[in-house]
C-alpha cells in the first residue's frame, strides 16, 4: 500500500498520542482538540482495519498492531524532522561564523575590536570558542581560529596575524615599592606565571642573567589570570605585549624599566586548507587581517 499525502494528517496525531499514551495531551502538542486527535486515530484505524488503542476508564493503552506502528512512525517522523532541522540549520549558518581562540586573546584583544566588525557586518553572527584544548577543524567544528605558534600546522592554511614582545609588569603600588633598577633585581620577588611555552627562564637568558635564583610562586593556567594577579599586588607577571594592552591602558599594571624579550611564536588566522571558507568567514577573516598596520 503506497503512502498518501493525506495520512500524514492522521499519522502524526496517531504519533503523538501513542507517545503520550493520552488524547488530551497530544492534542495540546499539536494545537488540536482531543476530538480531532481522537478523529484521526479512528479514522486511522478504519483504513488500516485494525485496532490501534485500547480504550479503558484510566485512559487508552497501545495494542500490538498499535505498538508496531508507533515505532515505525516515531522513526520516520523523527527522521524527516531531524533532516528538516539541518536544513533550516544550513541556511541560517550561512550568516554564523565559528571562531576558536585563546580565552585571553579573545578578553583582550579581539573583544575591544568586535564593535567595528558589527558595524562593518551587521548580518554576520559570531560564535568564539575559547577551551584550552587545541580544537579540531572537523566537519561539525569551527570555522576558523586564531592560534599562536610557530605559524605551520598539517591540513590548516595560515595567514601572518601579527607578533610579540614579553615584558615583566606589577601594579602601580607594587613596582613604586620594589625599587627594581635591572634584570638581576627582578629574581628578589616573587614571580607570576602561566602555561605559555616561553616563560621566566627563556626571559632571564635573554636579559643575560645567569646563574639567578628565583622563585615562581604563583601559577595560572591562563594568562588573563596572571595578569589579574599581578594587578591586584601578588608579584610580577611576564606580560605578552598584546594581552598587557588593556591593563597598561587602564594603569593597573606598568612594564618594569627592564629588557623585554621578542616573542618566538606569533599569532595567526587559520582556518582547513581542504575547505573553502564560506562568505561570513571570508569576511571575518579579511577584517582581522586588515585590522592591524602592518
């Protein structure tokens, strides 16, 4: 028996009602009343020339025929539902575009520049993922990221986005009372730091002090954090020159009168070399490569 247009109608109220095990409840769900639900299953029934429900005084219970059937529907009508949802979902993505970055450079960085982007692309809605864990540009994933490193990652084009300098920095209070005059002076405190690959060894070598013992006594995971610590007077704070800028801006941190260190890694736009970057994304991506001097 081929599926006619016009027992939808009476399958999707059949559905529902064996989902709930109740007319009434399934008529709330698809703005019927109970009697037109009933309606349907009857005439559901009449066709079929089986019996779908029991009914009884507590309510109405599925019967065999009526179980087979409802598990065949609910399949069905999940499955058409679940394609309808990707549908409406791709089109309304054509304007989303998923970013993912490093929490601190979205706090930073990228969030002061947001309102140009917006009023440059009203259209365009924006997605910023910041986990720690380095994210996979899978086919559910992001659409692009800007990531800091060596600039080379397998299966990722990458476009130059801009460098770094690493200075140490302390609250106002902090540095009028340390009395800090050079590098070697800087060991004498207690050190702030984070999970970033270069860290206060790599900028004692590269201040050309040797042999100094210091101590980091306080470690984050992220470096907004450590420059929330060293703002609030807790020591001093090996800063990345574009995540310092707010702080220095707003005079709750200040660089140290001491060498500040070349960044080994810079930051870049990357997005899958294997796919082609939809117009929301192209867009982004041309506003954040456009967004700095060169």
């Amino acid at each position: 028996m081929a599926l006619r247009a016009d027992w939808l109608p009476a399958l999707t109220a059949f559905e529902s009602a064996a989902r709930h095990q109740n007319f009434a409840h399934a008529a709330e769900e698809l703005h019927l009343t109970a009697s037109a639900v009933s309606h349907h299953v009857r005439k559901l029934e009449a066709r079929l020339g089986v019996a779908l429900f029991q009914r009884h005084a507590r309510g109405v219970s599925l019967t065999v025929e009526g179980r087979q059937l409802a598990d065949a529907a609910g399949t069905a009508l999940a499955d058409v539902d679940g394609v309808l949802r990707s549908l409406r979902g791709a089109r309304e993505d054509e304007g989303r575009v998923r970013i993912t970055t490093l929490h601190s450079l979205a706090y930073t960085w990228l969030l002061p520049r947001l309102p140009d982007f917006a009023h440059a692309h009203p259209g365009v809605r924006l997605n910023v993922d910041t986990e720690i864990a380095l994210t996979r540009f899978n086919d559910g994933g992001p659409d692009l990221g800007i990531r800091h490193g060596p600039g080379h990652w397998p299966g990722l084009t990458a476009h130059f986005l801009m460098d770094e300098s690493l200075f140490p920095v302390a609250s106002p209070a902090y540095a009028a009372a340390a009395g800090i005059a050079s590098a070697r002076d800087v060991a004498a405190h207690p050190l702030i730091a984070d999970h970033a690959r270069q860290g206060w060894h790599d900028w004692f070598r590269a201040a050309h002090v040797h042999g100094a013992k210091f101590e980091e006594r306080y470690t984050f995971s992220d470096t907004t954090d450590a420059m929330k610590a060293a703002a609030e007077g807790l020591g001093i704070a090996l800063a990345r020159s574009r995540i310092a800028v707010p702080y220095l801006e707003r005079a709750q941190l200040v660089r140290l009168p001491v060498p500040a260190m070349p960044a080994r890694w810079g930051y870049y736009v990357v997005y899958p070399a294997h796919r082609r970057l939809r117009p929301a994304a192209r867009a982004f991506v041309d506003w954040l490569l456009g967004s700095l001097p060169r």
